[in-house]
C-alpha cells in the first residue's frame, strides 16, 4: 500500500518561514533547500522507515521520525494510510517536547 503524504499547517507554515529567510540571502540557496527537502519527502512512501525514529519523540510508537536536509530538520508521522509531515525548524534551534 502507497501512504498518501499529508502536510500539517503549521509544517506548511515553517517551510515557508525558512523559504523566506533564505530568500533574504539567496533566492538561489531557497529554491534549493526546499527543493530538497520536497524531493526527499516525496520519497517517503516507498520506504516510510528509512530514516530514523525521532529521538526527541518521548514515549514514541515507533511512529514518529525525522530527517534532516542542509541543517534543517524534518519530523514526520507514518500511519497506515498517510505520512503527515509535522515540523521543519532549523537544526539549531531547541527541538519540542511532544
């Protein structure tokens, strides 16, 4: 079964503060960071678990899990019929609790 990829608005939201950001400095480095992390989300559905469980997930079900692409850091759910793209925050910045 293919998993639908679903982004949460507030993961909407965060990509396109980095978009913006990095526009300020380069529209060129912007395109291709979220070209990247696009790419590699639209990969997910083949392989959902190829990256690994998110360490900041406390009590995880072995749901949660997260990437990151040019020091930005992609949190991600895998469900049964969806993989719901959660958060994307630079990887400088505190992670959440959740």
């Amino acid at each position: 079964m293919v998993r639908k990829i679903v982004w949460d608005k507030e993961a909407i939201l965060q990509m396109e503060e980095v978009f913006e950001y990095l526009k300020e400095r380069s529209l060129q480095s912007a395109n291709k960071v979220r070209k990247s992390i696009k790419e590699t989300v639209q990969q997910l559905p083949k392989n959902p678990e190829i990256y690994s469980l998110d360490r900041f997930k406390k009590d995880d079900n072995d749901e949660h899990r997260a990437f990151e692409k040019y020091s930005y850091r992609v949190t991600y759910r895998v469900k049964e019929k969806e993989i719901r793209i959660l958060r994307v925050r630079h990887t400088s910045r505190e992670p959440l609790e959740y």
